[in-house]
C-alpha cells in the first residue's frame, strides 16, 4: 500500500471516528467471565426496568457479565436507555422492536437477530471474534454502526436497513456486510477495508458512500442517486444491474468490472481516473463517461443520443459491439481500436479509428451517416459493412484520411427485397483524403444478373467512394460435368433419328 494511500486512509479514518468519540468511551472495557441469559417479558418499556426481564435484572454492563437476549414476544417495543451495553447474543422476534437512543450497544462474540425492527440513534458496535447481526426484518440506523475495529465481524441483512442521513455504517479491517435484502443510505456508508455483497437491492442516496481498498460485489440490484466514491472494486456480476444516477468517481487505482448490466442515466456521471474500467457486459450511456484509465470492451456498450463518453486513453474493443449514436471522443494521441467485433451507429466519433472488426454505418436493417472527426484506418481483417435500402443507404464520413490496406473487405447488403436498377450509384464513404482500395467480398447479386463496380472515388465533391449497379454481361462457361451431360444427350438423339431412318428404308 502507498504511503498517499495510507495517509488518505488515516485521515478518513480521524474524521470518521472523531464525530463518534463519545460513543467509543468505556467500548473496549469488556469481560467475558460471566454470562447471563435475558428475556423481555413483553409489552412496551425500558431497558433499564428490571421487572421487565426475566430473570428480573436490567442487562447492564456496570458488571463484569454479558448478555444472551431475546425479544421474543409479540408487539414489543423496548428502548435501550443504559450506557455501553454489551451482549453476546441479541434476538429480536416479528412484531418486536428495540430502539437505541443516546447509548451503544456492542456485539460480542454471538451471533444477533432481528426479526422485528432496530432504531438505532445511538451506537451499535460489532467489534468482536464471531460477532455478527443478521437482520430479516427492519433496522433504521441514525447513530453509529461500527463493525469489526480489530477482528473481522459481519452485517448480514435480508430484511430493510435504513442510514438515516445523521447515521453511519463504518466497515473496516476485512468486515463484510451481506445484504440480500434492502439497504438503502441516506447518511454515510465507509468501506475502509472492507466487503459488501450485495444479492438484494442496495441503494445508495448521500454523497458520502466511499470504498477504500474494499470491494463492492454486486450480484443483485446497486441503484446510485448520489455520490459514490471508489478507490477499491466494483464488480459487476453476470445478471447484476448497477443504475447510476448521480455521480460515481472512480480513482487512484480502482477498478470498475462490469459483467451485468450497467446503466449511466442522462443526467448521471462517471469519472474513471488512473483505474481500469473493464466491459464484459452491456453497458448503456446516456449520461457522461469521463475515461482517463484504461478501458476494454468485449461485452455490449450502447453510447445513446445524449450519451458522451471521452477517454484520454484508448477505446479498446476485443470482442463485443459498440454503437455510438451520441458522441465518443478519443483526445490527444488517443484512439478508438476496435481489435475485433462491430462498431455501429449514426453518432459521432472525434479521433481516429482504427478497424480490424467489423464497421456499420447504422444499425442492424438501418442505414445511417456515421461521422469520424479524424482518420480512418481499415486494416486487412477489416469489413465495411453496407447497407442500401430504397430510401437510403449507410455513409461514413471521415473528415481526415482514410487508409484501406491490402485486404480491406466490403460486404453489401440490400434492405428489404430492394432491387436497384442498373447504373444506380451510392455514395459509400467521403473523404478528407484517400489511399487503398475495398475489395468487394462478393460483387454478384441478382442471381447473378447484376453486380456492384466501384465506379469512381471521385464523386460529386471529389472526395467520395461510390459504389454502382451494373449489369453482369459475361457470357457464364458450363461446368465440364454439364459439357458431358449435354454431350451424352445430343450423342442419344443422333442414335435415335438414326434407328428411325432406316426402319423407314426398310
């Protein structure tokens, strides 16, 4: 780890603990030679009535004991109103309630439930060997939710749990947090170290949601309306769906993996900076993409009409299909490398492109323009692909120079029955500059009756590529095995006409 790192990471950590401090007073002055079962007898109270638990004694950590307890019977409300309170085991059955005013409550070395609902406007502390909470049901953090200071503890939350915006859940030092549930924060969610995986629906509603050298793992549902920072790992998982609309920064080495779905709204931002962003998914933009690490594609990217991505760094594709119908802009020496798979779309693309896929001015059954501010290369495993309908046909437009190395291939494909007639020209790709040749994958069409010519690169500017129908005049030669058929047949009839005149001579 770096020492900016570490330095960054101690003084998160000051700030974070420094707006809790009272609630860590007397926390780590805990013994465990004692150990005392409690149940709540029902009904509404506090914690500190002892008539209310059975054995009739408040679990108070004035002592040198520790608590099993179970909220157990229906319709329960019990307020916690003693200081630092410290149990081994905590359950909470439907229809009960436990609230957290003021005070803190530490999780020791059990393992705690809620079936019912926690409000927490205090502090919950799960600091110990084993500890953890799982939570079926409701929890409504307002206070401090602090896990693991020393030893990994863990948050396993299938009900509904709720940071208010005065809440915090600090995950630390190898802690994990599993919610297959819903988690929503509206407060401050810090992953020093720590995981969140994630098989529910995890929302995140402040501008404090921070992963530092911790991981996000999202198999379920991550729906961002504010502002995360990532300097870990978000990974996307095969089914997963991650909906930004807010702001997500990913910086300082971190990594975003998408194998889902991942959806960047129209008014939502992403902000890659020295990381690597990683698409093996389907990734869909109608907001802003801000791209200074490393980006590959090898999944699905879909850059909409109002979609802007710009990347400082190349535009890798290996596999996969990328449409550009907004604006890809690829700065400095930068440029869109499609290695394999299809670059499709009516948008724009300012730089250069390099192609060794597949290119489609339009999308699949519809011919559009497609506009390269910049150079185009097409190198010899390249294919254009065009597409001529009756009312249009696909036309990339390259400001700078097109480059068609030896080899460089062009399929046409006509829309929908459409049959030109002969000496009808489309304008195929304009030019700054030109250099090379298409070589037509295959000329014929018609059954063969026509065929397409490339007859000019100098069209009505002087700077076009334009393709012709024209009609295939060639005389077709038989196959040999046609020439002996045929041959075999006429050698029959000379026989038969033959046998025919001399049975009339007789």
């Amino acid at each position: 780890m770096s020492i900016l790192r570490l330095a960054k990471q101690s003084a998160l950590v000051l700030t974070v603990f420094s707006a809790f401090l009272v609630l860590l007073v007397g926390l780590f002055a805990v013994s465990a030679n004692a150990q005392t079962n409690s149940t709540w007898n029902g009904g509404t109270g506090n914690w500190s009535n002892s008539s209310d638990w059975n054995p009739a004694a408040a679990p108070n950590n004035s002592g040198a004991t520790t608590y099993d307890i179970t909220i157990g019977v229906a319709n329960s409300n019990v307020t916690m109103d003693v200081l630092n309170d410290t149990i081994d085991n905590l359950s909470l059955d439907a229809t009960t309630s436990l609230t957290i005013t003021g005070n803190t409550l530490s999780l020791n070395s059990g393992a705690s439930s809620d079936a019912g609902m926690i409000t927490n406007n205090g502090g919950i502390f799960n600091n110990r060997l084993g500890s953890s909470l799982t939570i079926s049901s409701g929890f409504l953090n307002q206070g401090a939710f602090i896990s693991g200071n020393f030893v990994a503890g863990s948050l396993n939350n299938a009900g509904k749990l709720f940071i208010s915006s005065s809440g915090l859940i600090l995950n630390q030092d190898g802690d994990t947090i599993n919610n297959s549930g819903t988690l929503t924060n509206a407060g401050n969610l810090f992953m020093l170290e720590g995981v969140i995986n994630n098989s529910g629906t995890l929302t995140n509603m402040s501008d404090n949601f921070t992963i530092l050298d911790a991981e996000l793992g999202n198999s379920g549902n991550f729906n961002n309306y504010g502002m995360v920072h990532n300097e870990g790992n978000i990974d996307n998982n095969p089914g997963a769906f991650v909906t930004n609309f807010g702001t997500i920064n990913s910086l300082i080495g971190a990594e975003i993996s998408n194998s889902g779905t991942f959806l960047n709204t129209s008014a939502a931002t992403v902000n890659s900076s020295e990381n690597f962003f990683s698409n093996s998914g389907k990734l869909v933009n109608l907001g802003t993409i801000n791209n200074d690490g490393v980006f590959t594609n090898s999944g699905f990217v879909n850059i909409t009409s109002t979609g802007l991505f710009t990347t400082t760094t190349n535009y890798t594709q290996t596999a996969g299909k990328t449409f550009v119908n907004g604006t890809l802009t690829a700065t400095g020496s930068a440029i869109v490398d499609i290695q394999a798979g299809l670059l499709g779309g009516g948008g724009t693309i300012n730089g250069n492109v390099k192609m060794a896929g597949t290119m489609l001015a339009g999308t699949p059954g519809s011919p559009l323009s497609f506009i390269i501010n910049g150079n185009y290369e097409q190198t010899s495993t390249g294919i254009y692909d065009e597409l001529i309908g009756s009312n249009a046909n696909g036309l990339l437009q390259v400001s700078g120079a097109a480059k068609l190395d030896p080899g460089a291939s062009l399929d046409v494909f006509l829309l929908a029955g459409f049959d030109p007639s002969n000496g009808t020209s489309f304008t195929i790709l304009d030019y700054g500059s030109e250099s090379g040749a298409f070589a037509i994958a295959d000329p014929f069409f018609n059954g063969g009756t026509q065929k397409w010519v490339i007859s000019s690169y100098n069209g009505g500017d002087g700077d076009d590529i334009v393709l012709t129908a024209e009609a295939n005049n060639v005389a077709t030669t038989p196959e040999p095995a046609t020439t002996l058929l045929l041959g075999t047949v006429l050698l029959v009839a000379a026989w038969y006409v033959r046998k025919k005149r001399s049975e009339h001579a007789q």
